[in-house]
C-alpha cells in the first residue's frame, strides 16, 4: 500500500526547516527575519495553534462572504510567523485544510455556471457562440469573439512580463523583490507583445467603425494598471508605446490585486537551496521534499500560500471589473495570476484545474483576454500568439495528422469490401448500427462480413459473410447481435499478429469498422498504426467517455435507469426510505451523472469528486437531515460503481448503506419517545449494473447508430482520406465529423450539470 505523499511532514522538521529559511532571509537581507532560538515549548505551542487552525477550517466549511473577511480570519491566527507556518504545514500534510479549496469565499469561489469563452478554434466556432458577437480571424485557425458593444461589461487585457533580470525559474522572486525586464530578451518580448496587441486592437476598431458601432477599443480611452515590480511597469510603457504610437500615455496605476506570490522568507533563495535545506530538515530525498511546495496550500513562512494568492487575484479582478463598467483595462503582471485567472476559469474543481497549470512557464500566454459581465469574470484564451503549451499540442498534431493521412492506402471508389466488429462492453444501438452498415453496403454493392465477440473473433477467425437472413429484426436488438468481449490479450503482439493473418485476405480493397468505447479504439489504432489495417470507428459505449461525441448506447441506458429511479423515488416518498442506486461508471460518471441529473435525485457520489468521504458526510449525510421526515419526500442517491471512500475497501455502494443507516439511527429525532413515534423507514441499495448494457434501444440511439453507419460506407467509398485512422463522432444537432483515433481523449466531467443538479447555479 503507497504511503501518503507528505507523511514525512513532522512539527519538528517544520520548525527546523522555518529557522533555517529565517537564517538564509538574514543573510541576504531583503526580508526581516527573527525567529527565535529553538525551545522545548515551541512543540506545544505549534499544537495550541493546530487546534486554533482546526477550528478555522471548520469555520471556513461555511464560508466567507468576501475575501477580506476569509484573509483577516486568518491573518488573525499567524500572531507568531514560523509557530503559524509549523502548524498550518503539519495539518497540509494530515491533509486537513483541503475544505478550503471548496469553501464558498465571496467573488473568489470557483463559478458553477457555463462559462462564454472569448477565442475558440474554428472546430469549435459555432453560430450560437457567433451570434450577436463579433468574429475576427486571428490565424492558426482561431477565431476571436467580442462584444458588439462593452454596456455594463469590462474588458481586460491581461499581460505577464516578459523575462526578467532575477530569473523566477531559478529564484523565488515574489511581489517582495522588485524586478527589472531583461534588457534584451524581456525589453523584446515586451515590444513584441505591444506591437501584436495594437494590431489587433487596430482591426477590431476598423470593423467597429465598419459595423457603426461605438469604437470602444480607441486604445487613447484604456485604463492602465501595474503591480509594484518594475518590470510590470516596464512592460506597460512598453505596449503603451505601441498602442498609442507616439501619443502621450497616462500614469498607470497600482493594483494589488496584480502582485505576485508572496514567499515570505524564502524571497529571492535560489530554488534548489530551499529544496535542499527541506530535505535536510525533514530527512528525504530533495525529490520528495518537492512535494510539500508542490502544494496549492502550502504556505511560506511570513508569505502565504498558491491558494492565498487566487484568492487575491480572482477578487480583486471582480472588484477592479466592478468599478470599472464599460470600460477597457489592461493589467500588467505576473505568471502566478494568469496561472490562478486559468484555475478560476477551469471548469473542473480546484485541485484537477491546479493539477493542469501547476507547470505553468514563463514561456506561456503573453496576453489573456477576459470579461467581467453581470458580475461574472469569464472567457480566458491566449490573445496574442500561441502559447508554449498551444504550440506544443499543434505541432505534434499536425506531424501525427500527416503520419496518418500516409497509412491510408484505401483509394475513392476503390471500396469491395468491409469487416464489422462490436468490442468492449455491450450497448444498445449495436444492431441498429450494424443492420445499416449492411444494408448501405450491400446497396452500394460491397461484401459484408461480421466478427463475431470481437478482437477475439478476429483472433480465432470468426468472420463470416452477412445476408438478409442474419439482419432480420436485428435493427430492434437491444446490445449487440453478433456478441462482444473484453480480450486483454489483444495487446499482446503475437496475437495482433495472429488476428490479422486472419484479417489481412478480406483488407485487400476493404476496410475494418470497429463498433466501441476507447479501449476499442485504443485497439483499431494499434492495427492501422502498426499493420496499415484501413480502420473506421464508431463510438459505443453506455460510458459515454469519449470527448467531442454521443456514444451509442448511452441514451438507452440512461432511459432504462430512469424507469428503475422513478419507481424507487415512487416508493422511497411512500414509505419514508433511503435508497442509493449503484450504476456502472468505474472510470467516468458521465452515465450517473445523466441519470442522477434527468430523475432529480438527491445527490450523486462519483469517481470525479475530489474528495468522497466529505460528500458523503457533509452532502448526502446533510440533505438527509434536512429532509427525513418531509412529507411525500424521496430520497434517493446514485453512486458510480467503485467510487473510493472510507467504508469498503471496493468502494462505490458498498459499506455505505450500512455507514449511512448507522449515522441515521443514532439522530435524535429518529429516537422513539413518549407521544413520538418516528417513521420506521429503511436504507436500501439497488444495483443496476449491467442491466443498463442489454437497455433496449431508444429511437434517438436508433436514429444515431443508422446516421454513423450510412456515413462511415459512404465516407469510405468517397473519402477514405477524410475517415480512414478515424472515429466517425456524433455531435449535438447531428453534426457528424472524424476524430483522428490518435486524438481521442476522455470526456471531460460535466462540472456546470453536476453544480446546477446541487442547486450552485450562482445566476444573476
């Protein structure tokens, strides 16, 4: 069993490790530093402040209406710099500050609602992101999207500096160190970052005047701000200079809210040296000790911590956005605010959108615009050129495009034949899909032929040629007609090779369609990469996993569940019972989600929640203690299969029903007394399992499976180019198009339903 990653975490090492940061601090001056000598009372009074921070915690788990209230909570408690950094450090290891990162903090909490972006690439450019917008090519296939007017909206520029004299990447240089732009390299990328944002700037204004509309991007009307380091001043004179060509610029102001991290003692330490003396005092590895700064709310002695900065940054951006209404306004600052303004604007919980940016260069976005409107900041995309990170993902995608499009051998109109597979995990629409790949087929005059169970029918040689006959009914079919497996032993090369030995004499002018979910695909890719197998997929999987599609068997499996909740939800306000609802989702909650979500049910415990143990207690624990007992009530609860918490080792619904019985059973006013007699009522669970694989197919699942499987004969008789080394997806409005099975990635959680299912809508 792996240990906990900050179980080397000891008060004394703390302590050791906050005076030996005090020393450096003395040494070099810039911060003041005075520690006392070590004691035998420092122990204690680290765990009166534990108890004391304890307490704060569990104050925070309320929330803070604003976030000057959240930071003089805790300013309040650091009366004594490296007592405070001990204690808050020692309970960051226990791991008992993480409700913090939920906790509702004025303007600075995470928004639940779905948030407009402001650049999108031309895949995702539609005419309902487009409407009453203005659209403006940017190049790299990126489009810029702006208001037609600024009314009671704000518009920011904001802008990091460039590279600096003190590098950040070898120095912990923070808002206590005033910093100087590199003379060449920095004074450069300022110029650059000036003369690229006035020329944009400068075409959105001609299409403004072209449209009559008011020109509120006259560079002569922005509002200027800048945090106390020089170089962000440096920068602004810089693309002030280039706005204004020459026109005199006013004084910018100071925003705090601009600053960057405050290290505290560590200010201006070379990097490695603080690695080093942690190690030392805790008695790691500098590899492991990393992993105590890694931390979001790791704090510096006498600074704070990554989570005390977004904090800052996200409000004071509503603030500064709020008086400043229809009014654009250009920020000068530092990498960690546009690394916290990404975080915000994620649409994952903290921790996953911090996990995505905690590698967050120097090299990366020199402008990001954003909106603050109706009270909501939102919109963040790289405005001036791509970033590191953007570039890196579309060079490698357009080297692994080329790569594919030179597999395909497959010539137009060349098709005579085509080989049909189900993979994976059963699903409704299967039959519908492979009634109609036989029918097109056969219409177009091509050989059908059907694998049955799979890569293991390939691997065995279960190929047989389809007719009339075998198609009859099979349309209505709910889960696939011709079977499917799971065969682990796929992966191994001597079977692939076996398999398309079986293959190859029906691939001469033909093509294999592979029907399901991403370990499926995961499979077609490995044999049209490593044997020139003229792949197509289709999506299949009532896991529903796969990004920028609808998977066939989805919406059938949803229907299906919907039918066993409502009857549960019927008999749960009849009676006064509990029940929790296991579906299938070990990797993804996209189905529990959907099913939680359309039934209203109470709560929903998923694989994707940061922590499940605290929604457990305080989510599902807490609705039923306001709702027990509320006449004609349900209570109902879908948990995804395996979800991990506390209560059993094979988590999901298991050990919970029994945790939450006995929670229940020992409420007060669940309590038999004189003259009350409490409903007798029961926590029951229900799993439906694989019961939602064989769902009979719904028409919109029909109708999708026909669409893809018309598409992928034709696409292939047309444009093999086009298809072949692709998935064929299904996105909203029956927009069909191909995923290069090299891009396939997983479906991100849908954290705006989940939000809006708890009712965290924050609509104005």
């Amino acid at each position: 069993m792996m240990s906990h990653p900050l179980d080397f975490v000891t008060v004394e090492g703390l302590l050791a490790y906050g005076r030996a940061l005090a020393r450096r601090a003395s040494e070099r001056g810039l911060v003041q530093a005075s520690p006392r000598e070590a004691s035998g009372h420092e122990a204690d009074l680290v765990q009166a402040k534990m108890e004391q921070l304890r307490s704060f915690v569990e104050r925070a788990k309320s929330g803070f209406a604003t976030a000057e209230a959240y930071r003089a909570a805790r300013k309040d408690l650091n009366d004594d710099h490296l007592i405070f950094f001990a204690a808050w450090n020692r309970l960051l290891s226990e791991g008992s500050l993480q409700p913090l990162l939920r906790t509702v903090i004025g303007s600075a909490s995470k928004p639940t609602y779905q948030r407009p972006v402001a650049i999108v690439p031309r895949a995702q450019l539609t005419p309902t992101l487009a409407e009453g917008r203005i659209v403006l090519e940017l190049g790299d296939d990126r489009f810029w999207l702006l208001p037609r007017d600024l009314a009671d909206r704000t518009l920011f520029f904001t802008m990091r500096h460039g590279v600096s004299q003190v590098d950040s990447k070898i120095y912990r240089v923070g808002c206590r160190l005033p910093n100087l732009l590199d003379p060449e390299r920095g004074m450069a990328r300022a110029d650059a970052v000036g003369s690229a944002l006035a020329r944009m700037v400068g075409v959105v204004g001609q299409q403004l005047d072209f449209l009559h509309l008011e020109n509120y991007l006259d560079s002569r009307t922005f509002l200027h701000y800048i945090s106390r380091s020089p170089n962000t001043r440096e920068l602004y004179e810089r693309v002030s200079s280039a706005l204004l060509q020459g026109a005199p610029a006013s004084e910018p102001i100071v925003e705090s809210a601009l600053e960057s991290s405050d290290f505290g003692w560590v200010t201006g330490l070379e990097k490695s040296l603080e690695v080093e003396e942690a190690a030392r005092a805790f008695g790691v590895e500098t590899s492991m000790a990393k992993r105590l700064m890694k931390d979001p709310l790791y704090s510096y002695p006498d600074g704070n911590s990554f989570f005390d900065l977004y904090v800052d940054v996200i409000d004071g951006l509503h603030r500064l956005g709020t008086a400043q209404k229809g009014k654009v306004a250009c920020l000068y600052t530092h990498s960690s605010t546009l690394r916290a303004l990404m975080i915000y604007l994620d649409p994952r919980p903290f921790h996953e959108a911090f996990g995505e940016f905690s590698d967050y260069k120097e090299s990366q976005d020199n402008v990001v615009l954003l909106t603050l409107e109706q009270g909501r900041l939102s919109g963040y995309s790289t405005a001036v050129g791509l970033s590191e990170r953007e570039r890196v993902v579309r060079n490698a995608w357009v080297a692994v495009e080329r790569a594919r499009k030179d597999r395909v051998t497959l010539k137009p109109r060349a098709l005579k034949r085509i080989v049909v597979l189900v993979s994976g995990g059963d699903f409704a629409g299967a039959g519908a899909a492979l009634k109609e790949l036989h029918v097109t087929g056969e219409r177009l005059g091509l050989e059908v032929y059907f694998v049955r169970h799979g890569y293991l029918g390939l691997a065995n040689n279960w190929i047989e040629r389809v007719t009339d006959e075998h198609t009859r009914g099979m349309g209505s079919q709910p889960s696939s007609p011709i079977g499917s497996s799971r065969f682990e032993e796929f992966k191994q090369e001597a079977v692939l090779h076996v398999a398309m030995r079986h293959l190859a004499p029906y691939l001469r002018d033909g093509a294999l369609v592979v029907l399901g979910g991403d370990g499926s695909m995961r499979g077609a890719r490995a044999i049209y990469e490593g044997f020139g197998a003229q792949v197509v997929g289709i999506p299949g999987s009532i896991d529903n996993n796969i990004e920028g599609t609808i998977s066939l068997g989805f919406q059938s499996a949803v229907a299906l569940a919907d039918q066993s909740i409502e009857s549960l939800k019927a008999t749960s306000s009849a009676m006064g019972n509990v029940f929790f609802v296991e579906v299938m989702g070990a990797g993804s909650g996209h189905l529990a989600l959907a099913c939680a979500y359309q039934a209203r049910a109470e709560g929903l415990l998923v694989n994707e929640h940061p922590d499940p143990d605290a929604y457990i207690d305080e989510v599902i624990l807490g609705t039923l203690k306001r709702t027990l007992g509320v006449p004609n009530k349900s209570h109902l609860f879908v948990v995804a299969e395996r979800t991990p918490h506390r209560h059993h080792q094979d988590g999901g619904i298991h050990g919970l029903v029994d945790y939450i019985a006995g929670v229940i059973a020992r409420w007060p006013e669940r309590q038999s007394r004189h003259g009350h007699y409490p409903l007798t009522l029961a926590t029951k669970a229900t799993i439906l399992g694989h019961t939602l694989r064989g769902a009979r197919s719904i028409p919109e699942d029909k109708a999708i499976a026909q669409h893809l499987a018309y598409e992928v004969v034709h696409r292939l008789m047309e444009s093999p180019e086009d298809i072949v080394g692709c998935l064929l997806a299904y996105r909203e409005r029956g927009a069909i198009g191909p995923i290069p099975l090299h891009a396939i990635v997983p479906k991100q959680f849908d954290w705006d339903v989940y939000s809006r299912m708890h009712g965290h809508t924050n609509l104005s």
